[in-house]
C-alpha cells in the first residue's frame, strides 16, 4: 500500500514541478486569501528575508506530505514537536500551520486531471489524515490557540 500511495504521490508531485514550475506564489496566493492575517507573521519571522521564509515554508510543507506517504512515522515525530513549538513559542496557530499545507494542496490537486480519481482521493485522505494528527497535539499546547475549529478542506476541480 506504501509503495502504491509513493508511486502515486511521485506522479503527482512530477506532474506539478511540469505544469507549474515554481509554485510558491500560487501556494502563498491561496494561503494569503485564507489566512491574510499570517502575513504580518511571516514578516516578522522573516527579519527581512520574508520572501526566503515564505519559500521555505511552501517546500516545507510539500515536503511534508510527500514523507507523511513514504515514512509516516517520521512525520509524526518531526511535525509533532514543530507544531507545538510554532503555537507556543512562534504564536503560529494550527490553522496557519494547516492552512499553507491545505495551500499546497490546492496548488497541487488543479494539476491533477480528471481522469485520476486515486491520486485525488489520495491527497484528500493524507489531508484528513495531518488534520487529525494536528487536532491531536492541541492537548499539548501550553499556550492555548482560542479552540476554535481547525479549519475545513474544499478540494479543488480536477485538471481538464
């Protein structure tokens, strides 16, 4: 299952570097147009480098989701303590921290064409599968981040 959930996640993330080439403006788009409020963090994170945040950040997070397909449990472990520590040290909320991954998935998923109903259902199950995980490290947080409901997922047409 592991080397089929690979193999289709490489199509997908081959697929995506063709179709479209850099994609950290188009992630950090639709993560803006979701979460406006994450920008003034990245700026001050950034201490005048926002732009090589920015960028690390949406590498990042596809880089996320290709090792939460190949080796899931070095996922948990490294996304685990970065979590709990953008809440409570960097004020990053989870929904900021889901929302860039749900960015590159959005980014992702209108390159995938119709004609691929397992890569899409692929990449919507790894989705609700991190925002499980990431619901559960809430318990861990000692500073709380308000409560409010992680947010949704609306996955995005496929490619025609």
């Amino acid at each position: 299952m592991t080397r089929d959930r690979s193999e289709l996640a490489q199509r997908s993330l081959e697929r995506l570097a063709e179709v479209g080439g850099d994609v950290t403006r188009p992630v950090l788009d639709a993560y803006y147009a979701r979460h406006p409020d994450a920008r003034a963090s990245f700026e001050h994170h950034g201490l005048g480098h926002t732009a090589e945040l920015e960028g690390r950040m949406v590498a990042e997070s596809l880089y996320l989701l290709l090792t939460w397909i190949e080796d899931p449990a070095t996922a948990r472990i490294d996304h685990g303590t970065a979590i709990v520590h953008h809440n409570d040290s960097l004020h990053i909320p989870p929904r900021w921290y889901l929302g860039l991954v749900d960015a590159a998935l959005d980014v992702l998923l209108r390159t995938v064409p119709e004609d691929s109903p397992d890569e899409r259902a692929l990449w919507i199950a790894i989705r609700e599968e991190f925002a499980a995980f990431v619901e559960s490290l809430r318990s861990e947080f000692v500073h709380g981040d308000g409560g409010d409901p992680l947010p949704g997922f609306e996955p995005p047409p496929a490619a025609r």
